[in-house]
C-alpha cells in the first residue's frame, strides 16, 4: 500500500482558472517582459508542473531536457524570470540535494 496523500480533484474552476493564467501569460506576458522562446519555455515547463500547494519542483536538467535546450540555458532562463519577478526560488536544489523547488507568477492582468 502506498502512504502518498490521495489526488486532489481538479475542478472545473480551478482548471479555467490555469488555462486563463497560460493565455494571458502566451497572449501578453512574452511580448510584455520581452521573453526569449527559452525563457518562455522555461516557465511554461515550470508552470505546468506546479501542483496543488503552489510549487513547480523540478531539477534544471530535466527543465533543459524537455525543452531541447542546455542546462547553461536554462539557469540563465531561471536568472532571468526571477529578477522580472516572474519566478521565486523557495529552494535550491543541486547534487545529493534534490530538484529546485519554485512559485511561478502569472502576469498581472491589465486593466481594462
């Protein structure tokens, strides 16, 4: 038997809620921070991995490997949205350590 807490149920709020954040991010927040393809990517990557208590935790390798990117890449991607404010890093992973652990922020929304 397994000791892992049970799923939570996405609800049906809760996923628009995650597509609204994604569209605003693809249809303003690139053009708006000035985001390279691979900084975009880095934060989808991350967004889409973040669970239920709010964090993405990922190890940089895998982040490079899914976007067919280089790890060099992608810590200057992770450097990069965190001082736009895009990202903070809760912990820092490495070596006999575990994966980084993140908060992804979703682009204000404009006024209308």
């Amino acid at each position: 038997m397994s000791n892992a807490p049970p799923k939570q149920k996405t609800t049906a709020r809760r996923s628009r809620m995650r597509f609204e954040v994604l569209n605003r991010f693809i249809d303003e927040g690139i053009s708006k921070y000035g985001l390279t393809p691979h900084e975009a990517m880095t934060w989808v990557i991350l967004y889409r991995d973040t669970q239920p208590n709010g964090q993405a935790r990922t190890a940089v390798v895998d982040i490079a490997s899914r976007a067919g990117i280089s790890r060099r890449t992608v810590i200057r991607s992770l450097a990069r949205l965190k001082n736009l404010k895009l990202l903070h890093e809760v912990r820092h992973g490495g070596l006999n350590r575990g994966p980084s652990s993140y908060v992804v922020t979703p682009v204000p929304m404009a006024p209308d």
